[in-house]
C-alpha cells in the first residue's frame, strides 16, 4: 500500500517538474531577450509555436526538453512514492506545463510533456502513441482533432493493459493508477485545447 504522504510529495515534485517553463526560456535565449513567445503567434509556450516564431531548431530543442520534464517527472515520482507515486507524478507533470503557477498560469498545451510521461510511466504504449500521432498529424491536418484521436487510444490502450495485465516493459505493472494517470492526463490536455479554441473565437469576434 502506498504513503499517501509519499504520494503527495511526488505530486508536488512532478508538478514543479512540469512547471520549468522551457519555450519561455528558449525563445528569450534565441532572441536575446527581445520576444516572449507568450505574446508572438498562437501565444501557446510550446513546441509548435516556438518553431512556427522563431524556427524548426529551436521548436524541436522545446519539445525535447518538455518530453524530457515529463519522463523526469514520472521517474522522480517512482523513487519518492513507488509505482502510484509515478502515475501520479507524471500526472501532475501534465497538469504544471498546461498551468505554471509561476507564469501566472499561463502554460502550454501538454502534449509533448505527456508524451514523456508515457515514456516513463507506460513505455509498452510509446511506439504507439508515436505512430498514433504520427498518424493524426499527416492525415488529419487538424491538431486539435488529431490530439483528440491520440488521447481516446491513449486512455483505450491504458484500459486493456490494466485489464489484461500485459507487460509494461521498465514502467510499474499496470494498474487503477495507469488508468487513472491516462484518464485525468488525457481530460488536462483536452481541456485545455478547448479553452483555447473558446479564447481564439472570443477574440476573433472582437476584431470583427
């Protein structure tokens, strides 16, 4: 059984984990200062952004250190509160790149950070979230629908891996907690790109 307080204090190191604010800090490297990639394209802090503002290179060095903080997170996790510990780590991880405190909440969507949550914490699913969304980005053309594909096989795959107890390579043998981190991971991501999508429509109207 697990140490709630363990578990609690892997929340809150896998919360700070998510919250390093990387396509903040890459950008005002890149342009010395001179850009807030908050306030430049989609205003997202992401990965995507920060390769549509200031180039591919920089995009790609964002997304590698945000996969990097979620499978930090969920190993991190593991070490301070054991195997509910890491799902819930690499949960938290999710929920502080969507919702920095210290950015006045102002995060990015998620989706390169749970990607390394996985990474740690459900491995066997990797190759196929990959392809997944490898899938959803050439086919569908459309990233919100195409993140929306990749979280319902996310939380499909989470279900019968727990279920039919299959092996989860170096990652905790699966469980509620591997349900639930795919559940509450994939409803974080969809939300926020719902309350994104409300904001731009708000904001078009008003320039109508």
């Amino acid at each position: 059984m697990s140490d709630p307080l363990a578990v609690a204090a892997a929340v809150g190191a896998g919360y700070l984990v998510g919250t390093f604010p990387t396509a903040v800090l890459v950008t005002r490297a890149a342009t010395r200062g001179k850009l807030d990639i908050r306030d430049a394209g989609t205003g997202n802090p992401g990965g995507l952004n920060t390769a549509q503002v200031i180039g591919k290179r920089w995009g790609t060095a964002v997304m590698v250190v945000d996969v990097a903080k979620g499978a930090a997170a969920g190993a991190l996790g593991w070490v301070i509160g054991g195997p509910v510990g890491a799902y819930a780590a690499a949960t938290a991880a999710i929920a502080g790149h969507i919702w920095p405190v210290w950015t006045r909440f102002r995060g990015g969507m998620g989706v390169a950070t749970s990607g390394g949550a996985v990474l740690a914490v459900f491995p066997a699913f990797f190759p196929l979230d990959a392809a997944v969304a490898g899938f959803g980005a050439a086919k569908l053309r459309n990233t919100e629908r195409a993140v929306q594909l990749s979280c319902a096989v996310w939380v499909a795959a989470a279900l019968l891996w727990w279920l039919a107890d299959l092996p989860n390579l170096w990652g905790p043998d699966p469980s509620w907690g591997l349900f639930a981190f795919c559940v509450v991971g994939a409803g974080l991501i969809l939300g926020k790109f719902a309350i994104s999508a409300r904001t731009a429509l708000v904001v078009k109207r008003g320039t109508v």
